[in-house]
C-alpha cells in the first residue's frame, strides 16, 4: 500500500460523486423540457441520465483475499464513472390539449424525470462526498501526526 493510496481512493469517490452531482441537476433543470432532442423527424422529451459507476480496477477474487491474508496489500484503488446512460422507463403523459407538443388525443409526453427520485439521488450523492472529505482529511491528519512523530 503506498503512502497517497488513501488519497486516491478519495479523489476518486469525490470526482464520481460530483459528476453524479452534475448529471441530477441536469435532470432537474430539464424536468419539464418537452423539446429535448429530435428523433426521426419528430421532437422527443428529455430522457433522465444516470451515471454508472465502476470499481477502478477490476480485481479477481484472489486479490481481495490476498489482501485480506497480507500478502497483497494494494487492493483499495477507488472508483470511476464508466458511462452515463439514459433511463428507458416510457415517458409521463399530461393531458393538457392547449400545449404545443399535445398529440391529437391532447397529451403531451413529459420527460421522464420524478424530482423526488433526483433530490434523493442527491442528498446521496452529497453524502458521499461528504463521507469522502471527512477521509480526505483523517488520513491527511493520520500523515501529519506521523510526521510529528520524528520531532
């Protein structure tokens, strides 16, 4: 294990957690756009993003129980955001005939985007970068008092 690999995995949580950050607020503020991209002639809704998130490395089995047995101790590398995906669930129908986008039965598609899933989505996302500051800095103290040691 080297001494910044604390450090990495903690980079590297706290890079995921604000790309998740950023994909929910894009979700958010798109939540009503009823014009999002065009698909075969026609204007389809926003589709809600998700990002996927991926250990860094991917390890056998053998590694971790390696790790566990002391004989590799280099295990723990972090995570990466590997692809932001669109939800495929169907899109809401509005019954709202006055609006531009109503089909000829008078309903609009509405993205597909439920604002009570994204804030919680959030405050998930929010606390995991928390949790990985609050890491951040006890391994950064951990390193300062063994540096103190010395004195």
């Amino acid at each position: 294990m080297t001494l910044f690999s604390g450090f990495n995995a903690s980079a590297s949580a706290l890079t995921t957690q604000r790309l998740r950050m950023d994909v929910i607020s894009s979700n958010m503020a798109n939540a009503e756009t009823t014009r999002a991209r065009m698909v075969d002639g026609e204007w389809t809704p926003y589709r809600r993003k998700m990002v996927v998130v991926e250990p860094n490395q991917k390890q056998p089995f053998s590694a971790f129980l390696g790790s566990a047995m002391k004989q590799n101790s280099e295990v723990g590398t972090g995570v990466k955001a590997s692809a932001i995906v669109e939800d495929q669930n169907p899109f809401k129908l509005l019954y709202d005939p006055t609006h531009p986008d109503a089909n000829e039965e008078g309903y609009v598609e509405m993205p597909n985007v439920d604002p009570l899933r994204e804030m919680v989505d959030l405050m998930t996302a929010t606390r995991s970068y928390e949790a990985n500051v609050t890491s951040l800095n006890a391994t950064k103290n951990m390193l300062m008092k063994a540096l103190e040691i010395g004195r």
